[in-house]
C-alpha cells in the first residue's frame, strides 16, 4: 500500500492495542478456560500504523487459541518493556511448539 492510502504514521500505545485486540478474543479465552497475562508499561509507544500491529496480535493469538484448543495449553503471555532504547514484546504461549522444519 503507498503511503497516500494509509495515512501517516501515529504514535501507539502498545498496551492500549494489546487491550483492544484482548477484548476481540475476550469471550473465546475464557469459554476456553485460557488465561491472557499482560505485563506491559502503559507508556510504551511506536510510530507506526496501528492496523498492522493489530493484524499481527490478532494473528498471533487467533494462532494460540486454536492450537491450544486441539492439542494442550492454557495461558498467553505477553510481556514488553523498553531494553538499550528498544522495545521488546515478548509472545509466547504453553501449548504445542512450532515444528522447527
């Protein structure tokens, strides 16, 4: 997509879109008796276009709870936090591993 179409990019809270992608998922995580543990500073921000952040998180935990549901697992955890001036958003979950082939 160019630029023109997408608009510009906007500083975004990083929790706030956790918190909004959490609420898509909210009735399925707990119909599926999985915990979604956030450990996240408010503050935390990235210029960016909140879409692809939101496709990306959804992704991910639409990924999660259906492994989790066919296999094992029971809780989704993302942490982020700031390191050497960057931000790290770490994903992981307790259901089965990705095969490495």
């Amino acid at each position: 997509l160019s630029i023109k179409k997408r608009g510009r990019k906007k500083e975004i809270l990083i929790a706030d879109v956790i918190n909004e992608v959490y609420r898509v998922f909210e009735e399925e995580l707990k119909k599926n008796d999985i915990k979604f543990i956030v450990s996240c500073e408010e503050n935390i921000a990235f210029r960016g276009w909140k879409e692809d952040f939101l496709i990306a998180l959804t992704n991910l935990i639409d990924n999660s709870i259906y492994w989790m549901t066919k296999f094992y697992g029971s809780s989704i955890h993302i942490d982020c936090y700031k390191e050497d001036q960057k931000i790290v958003i770490d994903y992981y979950n307790d259901g089965p591993p990705i095969d490495k082939e």
